[in-house]
C-alpha cells in the first residue's frame, strides 16, 4: 500500500526539514487544524540534557489569523517530567501579512511560494540554460 500527500505538504515538510533538521535531533509531529492547510508542526528534541520543543504554525493564507496563534501557543505536555524549553514560529509564504503574530515568534518565509498580489503562486526553481554560455578568450 502506498503513501499518499498533498504536493503543498510535501514542500513545507521539505522547507521545515531545512530549518529544523532531523541530523539535528528534531523530531517532526504535523497536526492539522479546521481541515485546511493550517498545520501547527511539533518540533521536540534533546539538547545538552534538556528537551527542546518548538511549535511551528504553517499557512497558506494572505493574513495570519489571531485565532490561530492561541493554538500556537499552547504547550506540549512533557510525558519525562523533565523541563522543557518552548520556542514558538510562524512559517507563511512570502508577501503575507504577519501583523497578527505577537512580538518574540520567529516569523521564517517560504521559499516555494509566495503571493502576488491577492494570488498564492508557486515559485519554480529557474530552468537551467540548455546550452553552455560562449565565452570569448582573448589571447
């Protein structure tokens, strides 16, 4: 049986992965919120004998919604009993509106879309030239 995802998951898992990577330690833990694409992402890892956790909220929306960042914030419960740093980020595409995100939370961009004007649009990576550049040598 086969593993089936949406393409929009797979690149902010990818662009998620870059900033918070596995080699790292950082275990991953999406949740989806209101059956949308909003995703509050649970990063948890341990660091010099303390456990780390990180809460990620991802959207696609023009504007970060304010009822999003109660979600945000709400912290893990910690099954060690051990002490928990908490750390908090917004992951949006690039040309959103982050007004609503409260000072002290990371705000990182996508890398794979962004909006023009009121439209989200994917950003492709520029094609590679199919012929080599001529470049003049003079002697």
């Amino acid at each position: 049986m086969g593993f089936s995802s949406d393409i929009m998951d797979d690149f902010v898992a990818k662009e998620i992965k870059n900033i918070y990577s596995t080699y790292d330690g950082w275990k991953i833990t999406p949740r989806k919120l209101d059956g949308g694409y909003d995703t509050v992402v649970a990063l948890d890892r341990r660091n010099g004998g303390h456990r780390e956790c990180t809460n990620v909220l991802v959207t696609f929306r023009k504007t970060v919604p304010e009822e999003l960042m109660t979600e945000l914030h709400t912290p893990g419960k910690s099954s060690d009993g051990t002490v928990t740093r908490y750390g908090y980020a917004v992951l949006v595409p690039a040309n959103a509106d982050t007004t609503a995100v409260p000072t002290g939370t990371t705000i990182y961009t996508m890398k794979s879309f962004a909006f023009d004007g009121n439209a989200l649009v994917w950003l492709k990576k520029p094609v590679r030239k199919t012929e080599p550049e001529k470049i003049k040598i003079t002697a």
